[in-house]
C-alpha cells in the first residue's frame, strides 16, 4: 500500500497537476496522457462504472421470479373453552422456467368442529403436486419477460456507457485544443513584442546617432506598447482556457485537480485521413445501438400482451399422504393416479377483451414510433458526419493555403527589412508588413487547432470516442 501511495504521488508530481514550477516552461502535457486521465478519474466515468452494477441489481432482481418461497398459514379457534378447529400448513413453492409451480406442502388439522373437508389423516397430510398454466402463460409469461427484459439492460447500460464516455471526451478534446491555441496564440505575440522590442531599441539608437527622425521612435514605442496590450490579453485567455482544462482533471473520492501552470500542450499534427469512420459505423453508434434495445425491448412486452390474449386456463394436481407416506392402500402402480389426490382447473377470459387488445394497440403504435425515431436518428447522424466530414476536407485545403500564404508573407517582411535598412521603406510599412505576418500566423494556429477538433468531433459523431 505505501508503494502504491508512493507511486501516486511520483505520477502527480510528474504531470505537476497540483502545482507549478517556474524554472521548466517546456514540459509537455500530451493529449493522450490528458485523456487516459480523464478516462480514470473523471466523476462521469465513475457514473459509467455505476451502470456495471445497475446492470448486476437489475439482473438479480428478474431472477427473483424464479426464487423458492416458504409459506406458512395457520388458524385456530376456541371458544367457551372449545377447540373448535386448528388449521395449518407449511410448505415450499419453486417457480420454473416452464411456467409451472412445484408444490411440496405439509398440512395438518384438529377439533371437534372441523369442516369436513379439511378432516386429515392423525400424522397430518404431506402433499406433493404441481400447478401450471396450460393456455395464458404456458409459453410466456410476466416472470419471463422480466429476465429477457433485464438482459437488455445489460446491453442499454452499455450503449449509454458508450454515449456517456463519447460526450464527455468530445468535450475534453475540444478543451485542450482551446488551451492549444491559446498557448499559441501566447506565443505568436511573445515573438512579437521581442522583435518590436528590438526594433524599438535599434531606432532608438539610430535617433541618438541622428540616423533616425523622433517620429520613428515614437511609432515603435507606440507599436511595443500595442503589442504589450495583445500579449496581457492573450495571457488572459490562456490562463482561463488552463482553467477550463482543470474542470476535466480529478482524483480518487472525486477531489478536483488543477493543471500546473508549467505545463504546455503538445503540437497539432495533421492527421491523415484514411475512410476514419469505416463502413460500420453506423451500426455500432451508442445512440442508434440504444433505440434498438428499445425496439427488442418492446418487442418482449409486445409478445406478453399477445399472451394476454389467450384464455387463462390453469391445472393444478397434488399427491396427497398418510402422514409423510405416499403409499397407496393397493399395490398397484395405476393406484398412484387413481387414489390420494386433488386436483383441478380454473378457467377465465373477459368476453370483449378490450383491455388486453387496447394494451396490444399501445405497445405497437410504441413500436411504430421507436421505428421513425430509429430512421430519423440515423440520417441525422450520416448527415452530422458528413457535413463535419465536408468541413474538414475544407479546412485542411484552407490549411494548405494558409501555410502557402504564410511563407509569401514572411518573404515580404524580409524584402521588406532589407528595404529599411538601406532607407528605401519606412517603419510603417515595416510595422504594417510584420502585422500581416502576426495576422496570418494567428489564422494558421487556429486552422491547426481546428482541424484537430473537427477530427474529433467526425469520431464523436460516429460514437467512436471511447
């Protein structure tokens, strides 16, 4: 246990989620570490982890149906210091799969005003017999039902796991690709206050030296101050966007974690996409997966109330004893179906049936709509992933572009340095040509980060975020 302990406490130092250190700025907190995180400690996993026993209670419950029962009656009377009667019976009840009920009973009575029927041998009168349903229930029935039914739990539980895990990392991915480019962002204007900083202090010079007019200094003063503002604001974001990454990060007993201010998120790689969803998807997606359990679902207690339907017919026969012994006053084999037994038969059925056939209508108008839901889900999401599929083949042709356009621009400042520093441009054109190049590394960040989110977002939409 204390190796344990040990080794916890090794893993969060490691990923400095519980504080922050100032001297290592370039330790990188990858995506999947962030997510097998999440995946073991986030409250709605612990949910998930809850549907396994949901699932384990619900299966314990139907199999109940079919769990022996003692029973027990007794009833005596006195009066005027009479033993009118004493009446009991003890026995045990087993339920089988088949729809019957094995009995196996003890009775036993006494008095001197005991109804003749229920006078019983002196030892009292064991009784073995059977009661089954011979048209409503002998094929199907409630206690059926229920353990076909809570089978389907088993796998509904696993469809909304599956759901349930889906949304939650669609939510986490797309929260550390915000604090990706928010870092980026960081960055880009690190870069750009260093080099107006530099700049500023290169004019500076030049003014002193009488190479350069006052309104050159001021310009790039102006220019460092402006770039200062943008860099505070983008600071701003990133710390909040760190927040929101920290919303996703817990421990054991669900304590809340905090993402170390040291920590930075790794680079975007474009991924190649190669058919990402594969020809099945569809048929393994939790949403659709789910309202097909509801469809089987319904199709149990459709087949229950089809049963409903047939008179209820009921037989019940019993061996009865001398005591405990089961003997026949004859030695004959045909004595056992001939002598010491009861049985009979109940019989009913509503003349109309109008309950049992309006429940049947119900259930299959359930059906019908469980039926359009399916269809209207399924082309919802082919759609869904379609058109995220259009979006980031777009987006990664934009990408391309903007790569393209990012180079030129850059070609631009240098031809641009090279023309100011032999007094051919000025420092607003300088300061004009270097805020394009800003402008459009901003924009390719940000096509970077969105062609990673757009990737996840085409799994989410397939439900194949586990």
């Amino acid at each position: 246990m204390r190796f344990l302990n040990i080794l916890v406490i090794f893993i969060l130092l490691s990923l400095n989620l519980h504080g922050q250190n100032a001297a290592d700025t370039s330790r990188v907190f990858p995506l999947d570490s962030f997510l097998t995180w999440v995946r073991a400690y986030h409250p709605v996993m612990q949910q998930v982890a809850l549907l396994d026993a949901n699932t384990a209670a619900e299966q314990m419950k139907a199999k109940g149906g079919f769990d022996p029962k003692l029973y027990g009656d007794y009833e005596h009377k006195s009066f005027t210091e009479k033993n009118y009667f004493r009446i009991g019976e003890a026995g045990l009840k087993v339920p089988t799969w088949f729809g019957a009920d094995v009995k196996l009973a003890y009775t036993w009575s006494d008095g001197i005003f005991l109804n003749p029927e229920n006078n019983l041998p002196t030892a009292g009168q064991a009784v073995a017999g059977v009661e089954m349903p011979l048209l409503r229930g002998l094929l199907f029935d409630a206690r059926r039902a229920q353990v076909q039914q809570a089978q389907l739990i088993r796998d509904a539980n696993a469809a909304e796991a599956r759901q349930l895990t889906n949304d939650l990392l669609i939510s986490a991915i797309e929260s550390y690709w915000n604090w990706a480019y928010a870092y980026q962002v960081v960055q880009v204007y690190e870069n750009s206050l260093d080099l107006a900083s530099t700049r500023f202090e290169i004019i500076r010079q030049s003014f002193l030296q009488g190479d350069k007019p006052a309104i050159d200094t001021l310009e790039s003063l102006i220019q460092v101050e402006n770039r200062e503002i943008l860099l505070n604001q983008a600071l701003v974001e990133y710390e909040n966007a760190r927040l929101e990454l920290s919303n996703f990060l817990w421990y054991d007993d669900l304590v809340p974690l905090e993402l170390g201010k040291s920590r930075r998120p790794e680079a975007a790689l474009i991924v190649v996409l190669q058919n990402p969803l594969g020809n099945d998807w569809l048929v393994n997606h939790p949403s659709l997966q789910a309202i097909d359990v509801k469809r089987q679902s319904l199709d149990i207690k459709e087949r229950l109330k089809r049963e409903n339907l047939k008179p209820q017919l009921n037989f019940a026969f019993n061996f009865l004893s001398d005591g405990a012994d089961f003997t026949p006053a004859s030695n004959d084999f045909s004595a056992f179906l001939n002598e010491n037994y009861k049985w009979g038969v109940n019989f009913n059925y509503p003349l109309f049936t109008r309950k049992e056939r309006a429940s049947l209508q119900l259930v299959r108008l359930e059906q019908l709509e469980n039926s359009y839901k399916f269809s209207q889900k399924r082309l919802a999401l082919q759609n869904k992933a379609a058109a995220i599929l259009q979006q980031l083949e777009q987006t990664r042709t934009q990408l391309a572009t903007q790569r393209t356009i990012n180079t030129r621009y850059e070609q631009l400042l240098e031809a641009e340095n090279i023309k100011f520093r032999i007094g051919e441009s000025s420092i607003f054109l300088l300061n004009s040509r270097e805020q394009k190049l800003i402008d459009a590394q901003l924009k390719l960040q940000k096509l970077e980060i969105k062609v990673q989110q757009l990737f996840a977002k085409l799994e989410w939409a397939a439900g194949q975020l586990k």
